[in-house]
C-alpha cells in the first residue's frame, strides 16, 4: 500500500512539473519590452559636422586596381610572375669540369698466389676483420671488378662508372 502512495505521489509530482515546463514554453513573450529597453541605451556620438565629405569620395573613385588581375571566382591558381631577364655573360672559354676524385677503394691487397700448373693468380684483400679470395675478373665488396694481378699491384675497375684504380702490395702488420 505504501508503495502503491508512493508511485501516485511521484506521477502527480511528474507531471505538475511538466505542466509548468509546458506553459512556460508555450505562452507568448513580452516583445514590447525589450525593445523600448533598447531605445532607452542609445546615446548619440557626438560629430561636430555630420556632413558627407564629397572630395573623399571623389579621390577614391579616382583609384584604379594595379593587382595580378586574377579572376577571384575561377579556381585555377594565379599565374606565375613574370621572370626578369637576366643577360647571361659570355664564358671566357670553355668551362671544363673538375677531374673525379681518386677512386678509394676499402680494401687492402697483401699478397696472390698462382698456381704452377695453369699459371692463374689469385689475389688476397682484406677489409677491416674479412679476408678475400679473387680471381680476375671477380667482385670485390659488392663493387670493384678484379681487372689484373702484378707483381706487386692489382687494378680494380668500379663496376658504376668503369673508373680505375690500381692497388700497392701491402705487408701485413705483424700482431
């Protein structure tokens, strides 16, 4: 029973307060109002001359627009500015590039070994920690192509660009 209290109580409470929200919504608002409390905060500026200053407007009527001339309703972009000519002095000669810097190879060559029956040599080249084994016409790291064995040279060719470079006979460091 007391639940049953309860609940009518809340449902009346409920919709009293739906009545008000719905006549506060629903009624007409007073426009007369506020805006006779509009006029009431008016306050003039004080101008000593009220008059329209023609000779103003005449200098800018007389102004002309210098801009790019670019259509502000199209979406292209504007073109490019023009670019000032610059004369281009004669060279005094031919212009002849630098040489190529020395190829550097990474590799030291420290000996070869041929072979007695066949005559083929076999150069040995070391790159920091590991040891090569190549033969004429073999890679080096990747890069260098094994061109010829000497005596006490070896010529390399970089496979990129076919320059030469000739490396000395080196003795191993005893350690």
């Amino acid at each position: 029973m007391v639940k049953r209290n309860y609940r009518l109580v809340l449902l009346i409470t409920l919709l009293l307060v739906l009545a008000y929200v719905a006549y506060v919504s629903l009624r007409p608002a007073a426009v007369g109002s506020t805006v006779a409390n509009a006029n009431s905060n008016f306050v003039p500026l004080s101008v000593e001359n009220p008059a329209l200053r023609l000779d103003l407007l005449a200098n800018l009527k007389q102004l002309t627009y210098t801009g790019s001339q670019r259509n502000i309703f199209s979406a292209a972009p504007p073109p490019p500015p023009p670019k000032p000519v610059v004369a281009a002095a004669a060279p005094a000669g031919p212009v002849v590039p630098p040489p190529p810097p020395p190829l550097a190879v990474p590799a030291t060559f420290f000996g070869y070994v041929a072979d007695a029956r066949t005559g083929t040599r076999r150069a040995f080249f070391n790159s920091g920690d590991d040891v090569f084994v190549l033969g004429v016409g073999d890679i080096l790291l990747g890069r260098f192509r094994l061109v010829q064995i000497g005596n006490n040279t070896a010529e390399l060719e970089e496979t990129g660009s076919g320059r030469h470079a000739t490396l000395t006979l080196q003795e191993p460091s005893p350690s």
